[in-house]
C-alpha cells in the first residue's frame, strides 16, 4: 500500500519550480527599468521641421547618426557635437543647413554662407547694414539650401557738379550716370562726367558733369563719354 506524500516532501518540489519563475520576473523587471532608465522623448529640429522621437541615444552625435542626419562643414547644430554633454529626456536638438551666398555688397563681391532661412535674417547674421539699402530680391525671400546670388546697393552720399550748381544726395544709384539723372541733371549728347558713367559712385564721390564745348577747368582730370 502506497504512503501518502506528506507536506515536508512537497515543497522542495515546489521550490524548484517557483526559484525560476522568480528568476525570469527578477530579470524581466530589471530589463523593464533599464529601458526606461535609457528611453528618452527628445525634439529633433532639421531646417525647421519639427518631430518628437524615442531614442537610447548617449549624445547628439549619436542622436544624428540614428536619424541618417549628415552634416556639412558650413551646418551649425544645438546643442554642439562633441562637448560630452549626454542628451537627456525633453532635449531640443536643432539643425540648420548651411546655405552658399553669392554676395555683392556696393562693388564689392564676397561669398558667404548663412544658416538663416530669408535673406533679411541671413544679412542681420553677416553683419550688412541694410537701412535705406536696395536689394535685388525682397528681404523676405526664401534662401534654397543650393544657394542664392544676391546684390545689396547700400545708400551713400554723393555730390553732383553740373551747371553751376552743387547737389548733394543721399543715392542707391548702381552707376554714376544713374546718379546723375537722381540729381535731376540730363546728360545730352557728347556731354562727359569725371568719373565713368557707368562706373559705381562710392561714397563720397564728386562727380562733375562737363557741358559738350564748354571749358575745362585748369588741372582737372580728363572726363569719360557719356
């Protein structure tokens, strides 16, 4: 006749089943609190589009790389790459593109780059005085990530001397003959200025309208060709 099991001989038994079930719980929950420990929501801003994401991202550089985000040496990033700083959870990282600029200021030609969207912001950041300054596209205008050819005529003082008269305006003029016709004096057939008509008239300049047969005066640099 079989002897009935009693409690005492029960429990190693049920010992072993219980010790790995609280094994894979222990782990379980560890691995549940490192994800939670390392999962982050950052902000990840690129030329201004916006998203939200989850990332085990250590730091920006890594960030990028997760997101196939390359920059180029003209970009700018902020945070910076590279200063050791770990991201952390509700960080904004924001990209900017740099953007090539075929800038020419009065007659002066200088090539940029810019990371601002419009042209009005990305000439505030280059340091151009634009008051009472003609441009050749709206300081609004949108600048591509190819890049934008763009002309600024600042305003300057420049003084006309033609008839017998001294007239001192404030110009945007490209050329002294646009000057020229800005101070109300007509330029007529075989008339000649001291500086050449379709040169740019820098600030300062004095620009002499000499009448066809009248004298020249004494010492005074030869005229051009209207």
């Amino acid at each position: 006749m079989s002897r009935p099991v009693s409690g005492p001989e029960v429990r190693p038994a049920r010992l072993r089943t219980l010790v790995p079930r609280a094994l894979v719980l222990v782990v379980l929950a560890g691995g549940t609190w490192a994800f939670v420990i390392h999962d982050k929501a950052v902000r990840l801003s690129v030329d201004g589009r916006q998203r939200t994401l989850h990332t085990f991202a250590g730091g920006v550089d890594e960030l990028l790389a997760r997101e196939g985000v390359r920059l180029g040496p003209h970009d700018a990033v902020s945070p910076p790459v590279g200063i050791g700083r770990p991201l952390v959870h509700g960080d904004e990282v924001a990209v900017r593109r740099g953007r090539p600029l075929e800038l020419t200021v009065d007659d002066r030609r200088r090539p940029e780059w810019t990371t601002e969207d419009t042209v009005g912001e990305a000439l505030r950041e280059l340091g151009v005085d634009t008051a009472g300054a003609h441009l050749s596209v709206p300081p609004w205008t949108e600048v591509p990530l190819h890049g934008l050819a763009l002309r600024v005529r600042t305003e300057r003082t420049v003084t006309v001397v033609a008839d017998g008269r001294r007239l001192v305006l404030r110009t945007t003029a490209g050329t002294v003959r646009e000057a020229v016709a800005e101070a109300g004096v007509e330029l007529r057939e075989r008339d000649t200025t001291s500086l050449p008509p379709d040169g740019f008239p820098r600030g300062g300049s004095v620009i002499r309208v000499e009448r066809a047969g009248d004298a020249r005066a004494a010492g005074e640099a030869g005229p051009f060709p209207a």
